[in-house]
C-alpha cells in the first residue's frame, strides 16, 4: 500500500461524510418518554442547524483526520505504534475486499469501502463512550434528574447520517458501475435474457427477463433505504438498550449496562462490516469483469 493512500485515506471521505451530514440536519421535538428518534437541534448559527449528533460526528471525523495524519507524518520503513496499526487495519481490510471484490475492483473502490467501515465503526464505538447521551440539559423529577437535550448524539442513532453515507454510496455505485460497463454493458446487466435460447423460447425469456429488470430498479432504489435503516435501527435500538437497564432498578444504573456495553461493542463491529460488505457486494453485482477468482485460478492450473 503506497504512503499516499494510507495517508489521504481517511480524509476523503471523513470530510466528505462531514459535510452531508449537515445537509438532512431537522429540527426535532423530543419525545415524552425514551430517547428521541429524531436528533435535537442545539444551534442554528447563521440559520444553519447543528444537531447533536452532528457534533459526534464531527468529532469523529477530526479524530479520525488527525490519527491518520499523525501516524503517516513520519513514515518508516519499519513501523511502530500508530503507523503499525494503521497499516495493519489498512492491509487487512485491503486484502479482505480484495477476496470479496477481486483485484481490480478493490483497487477503484477501496478508498470508499475501507473508508466507511473505519468511520462507522469509530462513530458506533464513540457513542458508547461515558456523557454522551447524558450529558446536556434536563430537568428535576420525581425519580431523579431527566437529561431532556443532551449536547451529544451517537451519529448513526440519526438517520440523517446512515441515509447520508447510503446516498453517497448510491452515487458512487452509479459512477463506477458506467465506468466498468458502460450504458449499454449497464442495461443489458438489468434488461437482458441469461442463457442460449431460440424461437419462442427466446420471446419469452425477453419478456420474462424485462420484467424482472424493472423489478431490480426497484430494488436498487430501496437499497439506500434499506443500508439506512438497517444501520440506524441498530444503532438506535443499542442506545435504548441501555438507557432501559441504566434505569431499570434504582441505585444499579452503573452497573447493569456494563454488560451491555461489550454486546453492544460487538454490535458496533458488525454494523460496521455488514454496511461495507452490502455496499461492496452491490458493486460487484453490476461491476462484474470477466477475470478469474483466486479459487477458479487455482482449480484451472491444477
């Protein structure tokens, strides 16, 4: 891997994820009981709102930048410390994308897959860490003192965020997929029929393979929506999880989500992988080459 991808690696797409997620920002109402399902606007400076969740986001994406930048300033022939971890997260990732996608499409892609499982990861693990979520403004109870607008939000509970990263993907998945194929290599992908066939036969597998095109547009219109949700559903979900066994018996609230916390640092994990392995399977899809797999090479030398 040369020095240049380890070290611009992370910025593209961080600050790229940066600035959508502004763009979906709302101003939600919180919700009576629970955690809100819509992030909270806590500014709005020159009529632009910043949310909480924005602000986690933003976080990460600075951490994330400054990590990389601090561990490739000094690059050695012999890493050690951050250099030697991030080459190692970079290699691996790089080599299993490589057996998911093949050669050729990793080397196109691999500056956003790797990119968006780093982040979505940092950004899962970042909201488990301690104040976020309980750390803001809020009011006295009767069973103790209620957190109403907390300053911070993990940035995938918003859905703003997941669609945000699902929308850049889809856009993304348009470019490379013309660049390999073409328009036309591109609707005879989706329209045309499979197989040898003849006379009537091949009428009907026209028409029959029309329709199951159409259905695939459908589809692939709803998977932005689908990476979205799955993601934010988890996340969400994790977050209400341990908010319930934080309250759940009075007096115990530090210790009954600690188990929780390791479920949901695995759940961060495979949220992580399941976004980049869907969106990079996606791509295969219609990005199919004619070269071999590592596999079908090795039965055809034996």
């Amino acid at each position: 891997m040369k020095p240049g991808i380890q070290r611009w690696l992370l910025l593209a797409v961080a600050v790229a994820v940066l600035s959508v997620g502004g763009l979906f920002a709302a101003s939600p109402e919180q919700g009576e009981h629970g955690l809100s399902q819509q992030a909270l606007e806590i500014a709005r400076p020159l009529g632009f709102p910043i949310t909480n969740s924005m602000v986690v986001t933003w976080i990460v994406a600075v951490g994330l930048i400054i990590f990389a930048r601090l561990a490739t300033r000094d690059m050695k022939y012999v890493p050690g410390g951050a250099q030697n971890f991030l080459e190692w997260l970079v290699a691996s990732l790089y080599g299993f994308l490589e057996g998911v996608i093949g050669s050729h499409l990793v080397k196109r892609t691999f500056w956003f897959f790797a990119t968006i499982f780093i982040f979505i990861l940092s950004a899962n693990w970042a909201g488990l860490i301690p104040g976020v979520g309980t750390i803001g403004w809020g009011r006295q109870t009767a069973h103790g003192f209620r957190i109403e607008e907390p300053l911070f939000r993990g940035a995938n509970a918003d859905l703003n965020m997941t669609l945000a990263m699902a929308l850049i993907f889809f856009a993304c998945w348009i470019v490379w997929a013309l660049r390999e194929v073409g328009v036309k290599g591109f609707l005879k992908e989706l329209f045309a029929p499979k197989g040898e066939s003849a006379g009537p036969m091949k009428v009907l597998l026209v028409v029959v393979f029309f329709g199951v095109g159409c259905l695939e547009i459908v589809s692939i219109l709803f998977r932005p929506v689908s990476l979205s949700f799955r993601l934010y559903g988890n996340v969400f979900a994790g977050e209400n999880m341990l908010e319930t066994m934080a309250k759940l018996v009075p007096g115990l609230g530090w210790l009954l989500p600690i188990p929780f916390y390791f479920l949901e640092l695995l759940v961060g994990l495979v949220q992580a992988l399941v976004f980049m392995l869907l969106t990079a399977v996606f791509t295969l899809l219609i990005c199919q080459h004619e070269e071999a797999s590592p596999a079908a090479a090795h039965e055809t030398e034996t």
